[in-house]
C-alpha cells in the first residue's frame, strides 16, 4: 500500500508541517524503532515507561522517511515531520484510513478468559481457506492494534484481540476495527478494579456490538450473562448445553467423550474433536473457533477434523510440563476467580500428591479479598500435600485455610523464597501447580525446579 503524505495531512490536520516534500512516498508506518524499515512513517507515542519522542533520531538513522511526533516537541523543524496534538489519536485515524482503503473481512475477539486461545485456534481454521493476519500474542491495546494493522499486508482475513481494564476501551477499539463478526468468550469477576462489578465487565465487552449494526456475534450460551444478549438473526452460539436448544444451525455445541492425560476427547455435532491437551475446558475455545469460521462457510465437520491436529502451546497457560520427575501446571499468566477454578478442578483430576504455589489475583478492586479467602474451599476439595502462597491478597487465603483446619500451608513474602523452599522439599511424582496474576511472575519457580 503506497500512500502520499498529502493524504495524510487532510487525515490528522496537524498543527505544524515540516519539510513535507522530503516525506516522498510512504510504505507503511511504525511505533517501534527496533523493527522500523525504510520508508516508513514513525509514530513517536509517550507510554507509561518510555517516550517515543526520544527515538526520532533512532528512526531517522534506520530510514524513516519522516516522523509524526506531538506538537511542543523540540529541534524537529528541520526534519521531516508532522506535529499533532496527540499522536496516539493519529494511530486511531491511520489505522481508520488502513482498512479503508483494505478488502478484508475483520474478526474481533474479547472476553474475560480465552481470548488469544480462540484467537489462534480461528486463525489456524481459517487458514485452510483464506491468507490471514492477526495480532501477535497479546498484544490486544490501541497500540497492539497499531502494530497489527500496521503491518497487515493483502490477506483477506484479520483477527483482533480487543483487551480491556478501563471503561470505554473496547468501544473505542472496536470503533477503530469496525469488525464483521465478533467473539465474546466469557463474561468473568477480572479487572473489577476499574470495571466495578461484573455488570460492569459485561457491559465493557458488549460495548463492540455498537459499532457494526450489521455485525455477526458469537457468544457463548452457557455463560450467565451473555445468555442474556437477546438472540437474533446475527447471533451465534457456542456451549456444551446445546440439544435441543431449537437453536439448529446457530449453535455449535458439544459433548464431553473422555480424557487422557495427554488428550480430551469431544463429539462435536456428531463430529469427533480431540484436543491434544488434558484439560478440557479449552473446548470452549474450540467451540466459539468453530462457529466462527462457519460464519466463512467452513464445515463443522471440517473443523472438527483439522482441530484435532491444533497444538496448544500457550506458554503459561494450563501447560503442562515435566521436570526432573515431577509435573508442573503452569498456569502463571493470568488469573481470576474462574480461571482459578478451573485450575484447581483440573488439578484434582490429575494423579500424584499435589502442591500449590499460588500467587495474588489483581485488579479484583474492592472485593479482593474476598475472592481470595473464597478460594479455600477450592482448595480444600483438592486436597493436597501443601499449598504455598504468596502476595498481599493471598495471605487471607492462608488465614482462611488454617481457620478451616488445613495444617498443611505455609505463606512466603517473595516468589523466591517461596521456589527456594518448594525445592527442598518436592518429591519425584509430584504435581505442582503454579497459579497467579501476570505481575506475580510465578512461573520464576520453575528455575528453582
């Protein structure tokens, strides 16, 4: 896509123009100088940690053909630049202008839980029929999005992330996207910090139905909440309690046939799926993939066939590794009071005496603790040998736990103590579970293995 800096002036209007004909012939964009090629215009974005504005000459040097920077930054008049009152407002027009001028159909994926899973099991089905593009890891933010599209050349489908933890983020970005079809996993307690309640929750993520009257929405039917969205035309389901829904061709549901300690076996819609991990709750991903791609004309039966040969490796997700004679769920990427759930359900299941290291779930505002003295009795149900935990929230869970007569926990006051400790005393055949929040970084345990 050759673009003509003259466009991009009647687009941002900016304050100040310098040295426009140097700009020439735009190739593309960029907001990170460490991938930047010649050519491309740089987005100088202030963030919470670095300034952008200090990588202009960076830029420049890398052959940045000019520079969009915000208006009283200093010595740029002679260079080629465009000053704006706010660049990241710039990176929401660019990216408006991007997918203008681009034939693309656009999928938008959010939820509390699952997101980049069916992110990336849709992209793998889809692949069988179309070229597509998606967004790296988690980057699901405004700027995450700007690397996205930014970088999207002529595939003819993209998929999107949309990650919140402030009200008006997901209208925002889903206003940017204007998406075809939307995703919406779960509805779950996360980011109640700012969100509030889980009314809250569910009123941010339906927040991307606004923005495409003509959107097609996939939703998940055994989800309290999202049950709610009144159904129509443009509504699709996904669950496990789909039989006689009267639903027929709008809902992909499945049933649960056994598991391994490698597998999970489903039938879904008389089609068999197995799913290369031992947890079963990633079914839920494989649903809401599934009714997707359907929306692109692909079978369920084709789905369920070429699923079965998706690898999971979501590092820090529910995965599962084997160390020096012992198995580790590392689960340490995320967490919430669902999330936990599931974690420890799964974990009670699996064989082995078992030992918990659990670190703070964040962001769980004023009921914070709460949540985490709530979790005893999940605890208790698995029953194991220790449970270790860590964080300012999780010590209420160890008060809760001794309140209710467990004897076997113990609270530490750094990851690393805690590692130190699991390693003199864990023994061949044990199952550890490494549970918590991003921030808590439990999965540096695993060094100590």
């Amino acid at each position: 896509m050759r673009i003509n800096i003259r466009d991009i002036i009647d687009i941002l209007k900016p304050a100040k123009v310098f040295n426009v004909d140097v700009f020439g012939t735009i190739s593309g964009f960029s907001i990170d100088t460490r991938t930047i090629l010649p050519g491309e215009v740089y987005i100088a974005i202030k963030g919470e940690l670095k300034d952008g504005h200090d990588y202009i000459d960076e830029a420049l040097s890398k052959g940045a053909c000019g520079v969009i920077a915000e208006a009283g930054s200093e010595n740029l008049e002679f260079r080629p630049v465009l000053l704006v009152d706010s660049t990241k407002k710039a990176v929401e027009e660019i990216i408006k202008y991007i997918l203008k001028n681009k034939n693309v159909f656009i999928y938008a994926v959010t939820g509390s839980v699952g997101k980049t899973t069916t992110k990336e099991m849709l992209a793998y089905l889809l692949n069988m029929k179309f070229s597509v593009w998606s967004n790296h890891g988690t980057e699901n933010n405004l700027l995450g999005l700007a690397k996205t599209i930014f970088s999207l050349k002529e595939q003819q489908v993209l998929i999107n992330e949309l990650g919140t933890n402030a009200p008006g983020e997901i209208k925002l970005l889903s206003e940017i996207l204007q998406p075809n079809a939307g995703i919406i996993t779960f509805i779950k307690p996360v980011h109640l910090e700012r969100l509030g309640t889980i009314e809250g929750v569910f009123r941010e993520k339906c927040a991307m139905f606004k923005s495409n009257t003509d959107m097609q929405v996939v939703l998940n039917r055994d989800d309290g909440c999202l049950a709610q969205v009144s159904d129509n035309k443009n509504v699709y389901w996904f669950g496990m309690q789909g039989k006689g829904s009267g639903l027929f061709n709008r809902y992909v549901y499945a049933d649960l046939l056994g598991k391994t300690n490698s597998e999970s076996l489903f039938l879904v819609q008389g089609n068999k799926l197995r799913l290369k991990t031992p947890f079963d709750g990633y079914i839920y991903n494989a649903l809401a993939a599934i009714a997707a791609a359907g929306l692109k004309g692909i079978s369920v039966a084709r789905c369920a066939e070429f699923l079965s040969d998706f690898e999971l490796c979501v590092t820090g997700r529910m995965e599962i590794l084997e160390l020096n004679g012992i198995k580790v769920i590392n689960d340490a990427y995320n967490a919430n009071p669902y999330s936990f759930e599931k974690a420890l359900e799964f974990m009670a299941g699996m064989p082995g005496d078992k030992i918990m290291a659990l670190g703070d779930m964040l962001e769980l505002g004023l009921e914070s603790i709460e949540y985490h003295k709530a979790l005893a009795e999940n605890v208790m149900d698995v029953n194991p040998k220790f449970c270790f935990t860590v964080g300012e929230n999780m010590y209420y869970l160890n008060r809760r736990l001794l309140e209710l007569g467990f004897r076997w926990v113990k609270h530490f006051h750094s990851v690393e103590a805690m590692g130190n400790y699991i390693k003199t005393i864990y023994e061949p055949g044990n199952l550890i579970l490494l549970k918590g929040s991003r921030n808590m970084r439990l999965e540096r345990i695993i060094e100590f293995l």
